[in-house]
C-alpha cells in the first residue's frame, strides 16, 4: 500500500499533494517535534495553517497563518484551536462533538478537523517510520 493510501486509511481523507512543507524540531541534537504547514479548502479559498506535533505524536498547537475566507475567521481564535492540543491519531475528531463547530464556518472548521487529523496520520506513516 502506498504511503498517501495509508495516510487516507488513517485519517479517512486522501492526501491531496505528493509533498508536503515539514520542519523538524530539534533542542541541543533531540528531537523535539515537527511543524508542518498545510493548506485545505475553506468554503472557496485555502485555509494555510501550520501543526506542532511533539514526537509523540501529540498536537502541541495549531496557527491559522491565512485566512482567506469571507466568513467564519474565528477558527483563528484562539480557544478553537486549543481544542486540538494533546489530541493524537487513536482520538476522535468528529465536529460538533470532540472539536467545536463555530456557526458560519462550518466548512472551515471540517476541513481543518480533517486536515489535523491527516497531517497526524502523515507523522505516523511518514515521520515516525
């Protein structure tokens, strides 16, 4: 199986791109985590965002970096995107129950629920191999 079939097989949406912008974290030669940037579609535009991810495998936190919507910016907010903070891939990620929905950006907030859960995903079969 290939690794984005595995990816989609975790996280149960398809890596789109063959790359993907990742940085490793190192402090004095350990590894510490990753960053990795990522876009989805919002409801037209691309949502940019970056995930810390400890090594692990733990959401450290999540940054909105562009926002190119018209509406539903609050998944910026902080409190939204510390819902994510510690979740792994074994957690849920379904909107509305384990991940706040925000009224007027609902597509933003699936498809950012989705991406985390797939850049997670992504670590496991990529980063930690």
């Amino acid at each position: 199986m290939s690794k984005k079939n595995q990816i989609k097989s975790l996280a149960g949406v398809r890596q789109r791109f063959d790359e993907q912008e990742v940085y490793k974290m190192e402090k004095n030669g350990n590894l510490v985590g990753w960053t990795i940037i990522d876009n989805v579609v919002g409801k037209h535009e691309f949502i940019t965002y970056a995930v810390g991810i400890d090594a692990t495998g733990k959401v450290t936190g999540i940054e909105v970096l562009s926002y190119r919507e018209t509406h539903g910016a609050q998944i910026r907010m902080q409190p939204w995107r510390d819902m994510f903070v510690g979740k792994t891939l074994s957690d849920k990620f379904k909107l509305n129950k384990d991940i706040p929905n925000i009224s007027g950006a609902t597509l933003s907030c699936r498809n950012v629920t989705d991406g985390v859960k797939r850049l997670l995903a992504l670590h496991q079969v990529v980063l930690q191999s």
